[in-house]
C-alpha cells in the first residue's frame, strides 16, 4: 500500500496511470467545511481484483498545486481513462469539474437502478458496501478526521486506502444490476411481461389500498391524541388558500388600469366547449403529444358497454 508524498514519485506513478483504463479514485479534503477546502490526498487503485490494498497508491498532494495541476491534465482531462468515483460531483470540484473527462459515478448509478432491484435506505458507499458486498466492518469514523495535518495517522492512512477497495467492489456488483435493467424492447416476451406487469399491478393496487388507509388512521390518531411526533413521523398541518377572481373581473382590471397580463392561457376541454365558435376567432398555438397507456381487456369491454 505505497504512500507517496514527494512531488517526484508522484509525478512518475501519474505518467504510469496514463496507460490505464479504468481508475477507481477517491479523495480525501482538508478544511471541507470552510470556503478554502484543499484536496489533500488522492487514493487510486487499478486492480478492482485486489482485495488486500497493495494496489492501491495514495498520493499525498496536500499544497502541492502543481501536481495536482499535472494530475488533472494527465489523468481527468484524458478521455481513453474512466475514472470512478462515489459521489463525482464532491471530488471532481477539486479535480478539474468539467474539465474531467470519461466520469463514471457509483452514486448516481445506484440512483439509476430501480428500487425493486435495489431497495436501500440511503445510498452511501458504506450502505452500498454492506448491501451489495457484505461489507459489514466499513469504518467512517476517520472520514471526518483533520487531513491537514501532518503526519497522518495510520488509521487515517488505513481508512484512505480501503475505501477505493470498497469502491471497485461496489461498482462491479452495480454493473451486474444495471445488466438486468437495461432490456431491448424489440425482443421482448409480450406474453411472460404482460402477465408480470398484471401481478404487479394487482400488488400495487393492495399496497396502495393498505398504505392510504394506515396514512389516514395515523394522522386521524395523531390529531385526536394531540401528539405531533412519534418515533418515526411527524405531523404537520397547513391552510391551503386559493384565490379566485371571475374571468370578467381580470379583465376588465387589465383594460382600466392598463396592466400588462400577457401570458399564455391553456384552454381546457370545457373552456373550448363553452368557447365554441368563438375559439376560431382566437390566435391559438396547438401542441400535439402523445400520450399512450395500458388498459386491461376486462376495463376495455366496461368502456364499450358503458
């Protein structure tokens, strides 16, 4: 688990990345919570196979600019390399921002994935470490820790090199499920999908049914007993105002005081009914999209009998 901390090693272990093709990379950043965070070190490993650490380099970079500077051009802004991240957005504001290139980011393919494949209460990389990994001895305890300090602590320095083990772990597991969630239309089997979706809909009409009617009896139960939180929710309570005016009234507002309303109204079904003729007589933009949904043939023949 080499830990560089001269300029020159480190500017010989970037010029090996180069000829990489995927980089699994994390950061750790002194003073995060002011307005002067600086990038203190940049863990990288590119052997996901390696479970033991001893691929892992951590480049200690804390004020050294010009490395870093040198690190963005040669590793974020170079296309051929992907570089994953967990959470992208937080690292990449000190390593280029849209500068960098070929990003691929754990946190937002977790998002991606549909609940029903990935049921998480969160998705931190500890959570994802645990579900996905059966990583269940994640320590973020040194996450908050001082990184401008020097030296480091070895259990800072041990908690910097594990997390870009975790890190490659949970991104093969992720691109195992994105592999069941992206499907080709064109080869489909209408007939094994459509009977799928009708147990799934019979399902959610139970759940909706069940969730709805627990919803109101807690808020009723909430109101009535006076408690505005339980263990697990909070009840909360507002007055919805609307303000009407007759169609009239506006404007005749707009012709007395010569106020400019120039905006664009969407005439509902009735609103053109009652319009009638008179819609002709009006300069109107129509937008046409389209709009498709399923209908079961038992809900079909009720539309026909009606």
């Amino acid at each position: 688990m080499p830990y560089l901390t001269t300029a020159a090693e480190i500017r010989s272990q970037i010029a090996k990345y180069t000829k990489s093709k995927t980089l699994w990379i994390d950061t750790e950043v002194a003073d995060y919570k002011s307005r002067n965070p600086r990038l203190s070190l940049i863990q990288i490993l590119d052997h996901p196979q390696d479970m033991t650490g001893d691929s892992v380099y951590i480049l200690d970079v804390l004020n050294k600019s010009d490395v870093i500077a040198a690190f963005i051009e040669q590793i974020m802004m170079n296309e051929s390399i992907e570089k994953v991240f967990h959470n992208a957005s937080y690292d990449l504001k000190l390593l280029g921002n849209k500068k960098a290139k070929n990003i691929t980011c754990t946190l937002e393919m977790a998002k991606s994935i549909p609940y029903h494949i990935l049921p998480l209460p969160n998705y931190q990389l500890k959570t994802l470490g645990n579900v996905l990994c059966n990583f269940y001895g994640i320590d973020k305890q040194e996450q908050g820790s001082d990184w401008g300090i020097r030296p480091l602590s070895d259990e800072q320095l041990e908690y910097a090199y594990f997390d870009c083990i975790y890190l490659a772990q949970v991104h093969s597991k992720l691109l195992a499920l994105q592999s069941q969630v992206i499907t080709k239309p064109e080869t489909e089997d209408l007939s094994v999908l459509s009977q799928k979706y009708t147990e799934v809909e019979q399902q959610k009409k139970l759940i909706n049914s069940e969730f709805d009617y627990l919803q109101e009896r807690l808020k009723k139960a909430m109101q009535i007993q006076n408690v505005s939180e339980t263990e697990y929710y909070q009840l909360s309570g507002y007055e919805r105002k609307s303000v009407k005016v007759k169609f009239t009234e506006l404007v005749r507002l707009v012709e007395n005081e010569n106020i400019d309303l120039d905006f664009t109204i969407t005439l509902t079904e009735k609103l053109q009914k009652e319009l009638g003729r008179n819609l002709e007589q009006l300069d109107v933009d129509i937008e046409k999209t389209s709009v498709w949904r399923l209908i079961t043939k038992s809900q079909e023949e009720d539309v026909k009998n009606d």
